[in-house]
C-alpha cells in the first residue's frame, strides 16, 4: 500500500489530533444510545434486602427456639446419662456419684457420635464454625438440610454425656444449616443465601449468651468476610431478634453476673495489656495442640468412627479426677470470673480441662470450641494476676478482670476474632470498666498470635486441605478508583463507512495505533456504533466491498467516566469483553477513552504503594502517575 493512502486511512481512523477532540452528539443518537450497554448504578440496599431481613428475623425466631430446645436435650442426656432419670431439668455432670464408673458414660456416648457421624453425616464432627466458613467460602452456602437435625442431636449426646465442650458451637453451627436451608428454600442469589446463613448462626450465638452485638460481629469476623449494608442488617435484625426470645424464656439477666469492677490504674492496665502476650501465646499452643492430636488420631491403624471413643477415655478419666471438667461448664466460667474459684484448685481444674477438650476435639468428635477457650483463657488470666496482685501489689491488679482479659483475649488469639471477643466479654458480664483492659489485652493476644501462627483454630483445617481464607476485611481498591483515572486517553477510531480491504492495509502497515487490539467504530456523525477486534477485522473472510459497519454484530457495552472500575469489570464480565469505550455521563455520546483489562489492573497500583510504599508525610502531596496514551 502506498504511503500516502496509509496517511488517509489514519486520518480516517482518527489517528492524530482529530482524534484527541470529542466526538459531536447528533439527534440521530438517540436511537442508538437506548442501544448502549451501560453499567447498572450500585445500590446498598433494596426491596430485597427487606425481604431477606424479614426472612432473617422469621429464622431467628426458630434459631432462637432451636437453641432452647438443644438445651433442654443436653439435659436431658445428662440426666439420662449420669442420673438415670427422665427430665429436662439443669443438672452438671459433676454432681453424679458414679465413682469410676463415670469413665464409661462419655464412651458410649463417643460411640453414638462416631455411628453418626459414620451412618449420617460425617460434616457433624468438629465444633461447627470452621464447618460453616467452608460452606460460605466454597459451597455458595449449601449445607446439606440432614445436619440441622444431625449436628444439634450428635452435640447434645456428646455434651449430655459428659463431653467438655460448649453447646454454643453446635448451635451456631445449626442456625447456621437453619438459614441455609431457607435460603435454599427460596429462590435467592448465593449472596442472599450467606446472609441468611449467617443470621442463623449469629442467631444462635445470640440466643446462648444474650450478646447480640458480639453475635454480629462473629458473623463479620469468621462467616461473612465483608461488612455490607444488605448482609450485615439482617444479622443485626436476628441478633435482636433472637435475644428477644432468649429474655423470654430466662430474663435479661448477663450470662456471666461477677460483681462490679473498679476503674483500672494505669499501672494495671498496662499488666493487662502484657498479659495479652502470655495469653497470644498460649493461643498459639491450645490451637497447635489440638492439631497435633488429630494428626495423631489420623495414624492410628483405627476408622475414624471409633476416634470419639479413644477420646471419651481420656474424657471419663480426667472426669473421674475432676468431675467439674465434664459437660458445658459455663458454672465454671461464672465463678472464675467472679473470683470464686481461684488458686491451685483452679489452676488443677484448667489443666486438666485442656487435656480433657484438646483430645476430645482432636478425636473428632461433635462439640463447641468457645466455652471451653473462654474456660481455660478466664483461668490462666486468673493465675496470672493471682501471682501479680501476690509478688507486685502496688501494680493495683484485680484478679477477676485479668481473668475476664484472659478468657476474652484467649479467644481472640485462637480465632483472630478480635472485636467478637473484646464485645463478648462487656456483653456477656455488663461491665463497661472491663473495656479498656480487653480492649488492651486482646490486642497484644491477636498481634501475638497473627505473629506467630498463620492460621487461627478456626480456619487450619481449611487451609489444610488447601483453602483459601481471607484473613482482612478491606474496601474494595476497584470499588474506590474512577474509570476517567484510569481510562481516559486519545482514542484511535475507525469510521464505519471505511472498507475494510483499507483498515486491513493499514493494520498490517504496523504504523502508530494499528498495533491496539480494539477499535470503537464511529459513524459520520460521530455515534459509536460497536468496537472491533483485530480478530474481527482480520478474521480471514474475502473484505470484498464491504465496510466496518458490516462487522459490528452488536450495540457496544459502554462505561462512563465517573463509574468505578468495580462497574466497569463486572460488565466487562458480563459482556465478555476486553475493553469498554469511556463516554463522559454529562453529555452522552461522547467517546472520551477506552478502557482496558490492563487499566483495571492499574487501579490496584494506588493500594499497593499504600500498603508498601514508605515516605515522609511531610510537604505536599505526589501527583498521581501519569496513564499512558
């Protein structure tokens, strides 16, 4: 081709100056604008986040019952179990006067769970959470409808039998399979469908412990993974809600009533917060621990059906020891925190809680990891400013609010829940000068632990069998950054009368702009008619006498310039393109960039100079980096 039709063709395209100004708006683009592909506006909140929240408080509702009855049938196992009477009445294992005999109770119940878990579900081993995150991260929030029945029923005999767990794990995780269920139901999106889950499992946490609040950031923390207006307000809305219920049937009383404590001195407060290194710590050894021994179970030369039993061996002899290591145990939190289990006795006890818990749990069978990490945080955190207040009295320490540091900041090591923990702990005792210290101790525990160990007790497992779980809640980098940052730059168009014999010529002529891989085709007067690939101009086909409006197949997917590079992927998506022309919203039709796959990684590069680059703050802010054309 000659030089000088070359010249013509770029012209024609728009290569040059002609191409940097803005292509006019005719009346004849109405029309074809209705056409337009265009990006949806983001809305926070809807008509369906109302339905799913009135769906929320229905499920909370039942959670809320749910977790009543689960109750009610723990005690009744234990009654059956250790009493042998028929009632639903509360009754501790520790009171039985079984003598050795008490070793064989937790056995046979292991033996239940394991033909359960073997014959029914084996998804109902384990303390439930980690469980549930699975299905949320992996399994659009399916959990199979048989667990809402398995897991409460295999928890129940576990517990009932003496095993040293919560109930609250088995009961978030059944709201959990609740909500699931529900949105399972009903013809939701997989979104819709997570919050739903997670309502019923904040539900159920809610209804345990009357802490609604916390209820909500636990689903934050370890089952939502984002902090959004249409998933966060039904989980507030079945906390509530389900709180409501709780006060119903046992009053508004805290679940943890200590007496009143006493401002903090600064010299306390800063124990507290050194505490929290002991306690991040032992965080990381309670989880490595609990690991170790299921890895142990797994060599055995044994099914794993009969692991509970093995477990419930060591469960009915520690018992035998310790009677107060059996069942839930939440007695034994209230009096560690109120100071009136103390000393040896108490450092005995938690001892051989561990031992107790950590091989049961390791075994595989069903139950709660909460109570028993609230347990053995609350007694260490009581021996610690026991031997402070003891060797250092002048530092002001009181004994019971380093035991409610030490169970809350326990837990945040072991579950990387930090705000769950800090808030658990003022809901759960009603007292609002303990804030400051777990606000202090909890920290260090989490910072300790987030040093030391790379997963949390809820989420090993996951990472072991090759998951991936996120681990910061942060705003969306392509949410925040605008397309006319990223997207706006002289655009080399084609004219839709051009032949295409010409833009073939011209392509292959490799001068400046032929080398793009896309190209907006405009028409005389300047409306965008549809964007061509190379592929679709060189495709092979005999050109003929035919033109680049020949080619368009479809109205063009468009972006605007003040839409964010999240609405320009999602479309990009749903169109299954590779570029986006750039139209300006305040005067429609005119082309102003194109926007690439290349610009939407660009707009990471703001959020990784912020996490990693390191500059003075001082003197006036850099300009931003300059697109090239």
């Amino acid at each position: 081709m000659k030089k000088p039709d070359v010249e013509r063709i770029e012209e024609a395209v728009g290569e040059g100056p002609e191409a940097r100004a803005q292509l006019p708006v005719a009346p004849s683009m109405g029309p074809a604008l209705a056409n337009l592909r265009a990006p949806h506006l983001h809305e926070s909140v809807d008509r369906r986040a109302v339905f799913i929240s009135a769906m929320a408080v229905v499920l909370a509702v039942v959670a809320a019952l749910v977790a009543q009855g689960l109750g009610s049938l723990i005690h009744f196992f234990t009654n059956l179990a250790f009493f042998g009477r028929l009632s639903v009445q509360p009754a501790s294992p520790g009171d039985n006067t079984l003598g050795a005999w008490v070793i064989i109770v937790p056995v046979l119940g292991a033996i239940v769970v394991g033909l359960m878990a073997r014959h029914g579900s084996r998804a109902i081993r384990g303390h439930g959470i980690p469980e549930a995150m699975e299905q949320v991260l992996y399994n659009q929030s399916r959990i199979p409808p048989r667990m809402t029945l398995l897991k409460p029923l295999s928890a129940a005999i576990a517990i009932g039998t003496g095993g040293p767990f919560g109930a609250e794990g088995p009961i978030i995780a059944t709201g959990g399979a609740l909500g699931s269920l529900l949105g399972q139901g009903l013809h939701v999106t997989a979104d819709e469908r997570k919050a739903l889950l997670a309502a019923g499992a904040a539900a159920g946490m809610a209804a345990t412990f009357g802490a609604p609040v916390s209820a909500v950031l636990l689903a934050v923390e370890l089952l939502l993974f984002e902090f959004k207006p249409r998933s966060v307000i039904p989980v507030a809305l079945a906390t509530a809600t389900a709180t409501g219920v709780r006060i119903a049937f046992m009053g508004g009383a805290p679940a943890f009533a200590i007496p009143d404590l006493v401002t903090p001195s600064g010299s306390a407060l800063a124990f507290y917060g050194v505490m929290g290194v002991v306690m991040g710590m032992a965080s990381v050894a309670c989880t490595r621990a609990v690991y170790w021994l299921e890895d142990a179970f797994e060599k055995l030369p044994l099914h794993w059906m009969w692991w509970p039993a093995l477990g419930g061996v060591v469960v009915g002899v520690v018992g035998w020891l310790s009677p107060r290591t059996l069942g839930v145990g939440y007695t034994n939190i209230e009096d560690i925190l109120s100071g009136r289990f103390v000393g040896m006795a108490m450092i005995a006890f938690c001892a051989l809680k561990f031992i107790s818990w950590s091989v049961a749990l390791g075994s595989g069978t069903s139950g709660g990891t909460l109570a028993p990490l609230f347990t053995l945080g609350g007694g260490l955190g009581s021996g610690l400013g026991l031997l402070a207040a003891h060797l250092f009295p002048a530092l002001g320490v009181d004994v019971r609010v380093a035991a409610l540091v030490g169970m809350a900041a326990l837990f945040a090591g072991a579950s990387r829940a930090l705000l769950t923990s800090v808030v658990f702990a003022f809901e759960t005792t009603r007292q609002p000068l303990g804030l400051l210290p777990l606000l202090a101790g909890c920290s260090v525990s989490y910072l300790v632990s987030a040093l030391l160990m790379r997963h949390s007790i809820m989420t090993e497992k996951l990472a072991r069998r090759g998951g991936r779980i996120p681990t910061e809640l942060g705003a969306d980098a392509l949410g925040q950054a605008l397309v006319r940052d990223h997207g706006l730059r002289p655009v080399v168009t084609l004219q839709a009368e051009q032949p295409v014999e010409a833009v073939r010529a011209w392509l292959a002529s490799d001068a400046a702009g032929s080398r793009h891989q896309g190209f907006p085709v405009v028409s005389a007067e300047g409306v965008l008619l549809g964007v061509l690939t190379r592929r679709d101009l060189l495709d092979g086909q005999d050109a003929g006498v035919r033109r680049m409006k020949d080619l368009v197949k479809r109205p063009p997917a468009v972006v605007f310039d003040d839409s964010s590079l999240r609405e320009a992927a999602d479309l990009m998506m749903d169109e299954g393109v590779g570029r986006l022309p750039v139209m300006a919203r305040d005067r429609p039709g005119h082309l102003v960039g194109i926007l690439t796959r290349s610009d939407l990684l660009a707009g990471h590069r703001q959020r990784r100079e912020n996490a990693h680059r390191r500059e003075r703050g001082l003197g006036a802010p850099r300009p931003p980096a300059a697109h090239p054309a």
